[in-house]
C-alpha cells in the first residue's frame, strides 16, 4: 500500500495517530532519522504488542528516509517537547522534524502539527523553517495547520475516533485541507480560528487539569490534617449535577502533557512579563505530592514501631496511569528513591513493568504480589491497575498506604 500519510516521531503521539489511520484504509509511513525510535514498540510503549502486530500487518512501515517524506500528501509532526530544566518547552525535535520535511516538500502538501507547543510555534518557528528548507510559501504553495494531540492512553471510553479534533489552520484553505484528513480518523473536527487557538486550547486543556488537581492534592492534605475522610467529600459533592467536576488527588502528577506557563517563550526569547500565578502553584503543589508521600509513610511505619531506616517497602503500580506500561513522569521513581535515601528496602510489582531502575540500579520485582505484601512492613499503592484484587490485598498487607483511594472504605490509610 502506497503511503500517503507520514508521521513524524514514533512516540506517544505518532504511533496512535499511525494505528487510526492505518485503520482507516490510510497507507501511512512512519519517519525517525533515529535507528533506535523503535523503542516505543517495546514494553511500555503507547500500544500494547497485539496492536504493533496488528498496525504492521495492516501495512504500516517505518523508515529513517527522509526522502519517503517526498511521497505523501499529508504529514503530522509528532515529535516530543520535553520540558526543559527551565520549565520551557524543547522545540528541538519540531526544529529537526520541519528541517528533514522540508527538504523533501512538495507543492499541495497538508503539514499538520500535533506536538505540544506555546501558542505561536506553527506561525513563528514552524512555518519559517519549512519554507526556508524548501522554498515553498505555507498557505500558498501547502497547507500548514495545528491539531494538538488528545491521545489519553489507556483510556477505553475516549478513543481517536470518538474524540473531537481541533484544526487552526494558517489559512481557511489549510483549515479545510486538515479537516479533510482528519475526517477521515474522527466523528467531528472543531475550527479554531487559527493556528494560535488550536495551540492555546491544548494549553487550556492541560493546565486546567493540573490545576484542578492540585486543588484536590491541597484538600487531601488538609482533610489528613483535620480527620476529614476526603474520599466521602468527593463522593457528595460529585453528585452537584451542576458547578462542579471531579478530581481525584494522588502521589504526584505524571505523563507526557505537563502544565506550561505560556510565559515561558524560549524559542522568542520574550516573555508576557508576568507569570501565570495559578499555573505555578498548581506546579508546586503538585510536585510537593511525593514528598508528602514519603511523610506518610514514615509516620505510618512510626505509628507501629518501625522505622523508615531498614523497612521493607512495597511499591504497588510504579505507571504514570492505570492499566498500560508508561512510566513517563510517574512520581513513583522519585518516591522510591527517597526512601531508598532513608534507608527502606524497596520492592515493587508491576504487571505492565517486568524491570525497574531506580538511583542507576535495579528494583526487585516482587514474584507473588500478596506473599510480598503480606512481607512487607509496609505496601504503597501507586497505581490501580485492574488486575490487582484491592479487597484481597487490603487484607493481606501488614500496612497499606492507598494513595490514590481506590480500597474499600477502611480497608487501607489512604491519602
């Protein structure tokens, strides 16, 4: 089948958009210049090993030609955009992604970015290395849009096909141009106004959830302080039918769409002047999370005579998300490390995680999940994966610290 859709980086991003439109009859390649981008086809990539299996028999490929890049007539820039130590954006993978495009651009081509990006990046570093790299004029020569991704891994309700896209396009041609691929993909599109719209609608989207749940990190803590059963609260209040929408606290905050502050424009060097308050402390608080963690779990091992310092710990579900192996931002990693620093012995179980390295070292993977809890001076639970029977190892454990409240009502302490 020949390919008329490329997608460009084979991570969280590009390999879901791959598998819907291979589905959807598109003749798709996948680009990387790197030899190693396969990584994400292993465990705890974005698609479980049946659906790579599936995508490739359905005639998806991958290359790190860029000349295939010349071939197509629709390509999506998936490349990730890490955040810096700066809090900022890495447009580096855009900026190597529209340089090895451009070179191979053809006239009538749809570029289509769906990385993460500040508002402005399609107009004010997008478009300009495409058309210097290829001579082209964007929303004259080809079409260049913003379709940020609303990949939710894992999540079984909420598939590419059901969720709506948002298009800005730099022209109402480009627009349509977008539209009329990603029509082929999902139910309904939704026209921005332009590319900026689409761009500051991801960023609405995110921030407004890591807000929120900071909202509820800061209850959480402050319910354990009064002898509030937090859980109950959220139970009633969810049942408002109109004001209010549900969080849930938890051990940190993980995942590829981490909350940006606009103000930082790197790639400009400009800024508003101004910080977005509420965006940074929904960062600090948030990041606080784990910390508070680990005050819990020594106060709890305390409580029954024992100390931080030679206790054996099992970390339950080490994912960023229930249910699927990726570990990206997962507070566990850093709640591991410091109680490794107190001096516990850590052990986790994972379904989805056969190995786990934690201070340039491995962790024991516990084999028998409630002989190992009923070992352990103390059990956290990180992550709820479906196949963990909670009723089952609430009565198990010695001590079970359940941070997400996922165990029946007194069964656990839960944060």
């Amino acid at each position: 089948m020949p390919a008329d859709l490329a997608v460009i980086g084979l991570g969280h991003l590009g390999l879901p958009l791959a598998q819907a439109a291979t589905a959807a009859g598109i003749g798709t390649v996948g680009y990387d210049p790197d030899p190693h981008a396969a990584a994400p086809f292993g465990p705890g990539g974005p698609l479980s090993a049946t659906e790579i299996r599936r995508l490739l028999a359905a005639g998806f490929r991958t290359t790190t030609e860029p000349a295939a890049l010349g071939k197509v007539r629709t390509a999506v820039i998936c490349a990730p955009t890490p955040l810096g130590e700066d809090r900022a954006l890495d447009l580096t993978g855009i900026a190597d992604a529209a340089r090895a495009l451009a070179a191979q651009l053809r006239p009538h081509t749809t570029v289509i970015l769906e990385s993460a990006a500040y508002p402005g990046t399609t107009e004010e570093f997008l478009r300009p290395l495409l058309e210097e790299g290829s001579g082209l004029t964007a929303g004259r020569d080809f079409h260049l849009a913003c379709s940020p991704s609303r990949h939710d891994p894992g999540n079984r309700g909420h598939r590419y096909g059901n969720t709506p896209k948002v298009i800005g396009g730099l022209t109402p041609a480009c627009t349509e141009a977008a539209a009329a691929f990603y029509s082929r993909l999902t139910d309904k599109v939704v026209r921005a106004r332009g590319p900026r719209e689409a761009e500051t609608a991801k960023l609405l989207e995110t921030n407004y959830r890591h807000i929120n749940i900071a909202l509820m990190n800061e209850m959480a803590v402050f319910c354990h302080d009064i002898g509030v059963d937090l859980w109950d609260v959220i139970r009633c209040a969810e049942t408002k039918p109109f004001g209010f929408q549900s969080f849930r606290p938890g051990p940190g905050v993980g995942g590829h769409a981490a909350p940006v502050d606009p103000n930082y424009l790197a790639y400009k060097g400009r800024s508003l002047g101004y910080p977005l308050r509420m965006v940074e402390l929904a960062q600090e608080v948030n990041t606080r999370m784990p910390r508070y963690i680990i005050q819990r779990c020594a106060t709890l091992l305390n409580e029954h005579g024992k100390s931080a310092r030679g206790a054996r710990v099992l970390l339950l579900g080490v994912t960023y998300k229930p249910d699927i192996g990726d570990q990206e931002g997962s507070p566990a990693r850093e709640i591991a490390s410091r109680l490794m620093e107190l001096g516990a012995h850590i052990t986790y179980h994972d379904p989805y995680v056969p190995h786990w390295n934690v201070l340039d070292r491995p962790v024991p993977r516990a084999d028998s999940l409630y002989e190992s809890a009923a070992g352990a001076d103390l059990t956290v639970l990180l992550q709820p994966h479906r196949t963990y029977d909670l009723q089952g190892l609430s009565v198990k454990a010695q001590l079970l610290l359940d941070t997400r409240g996922a165990t029946p009502t007194g069964a656990a302490h839960r944060l």
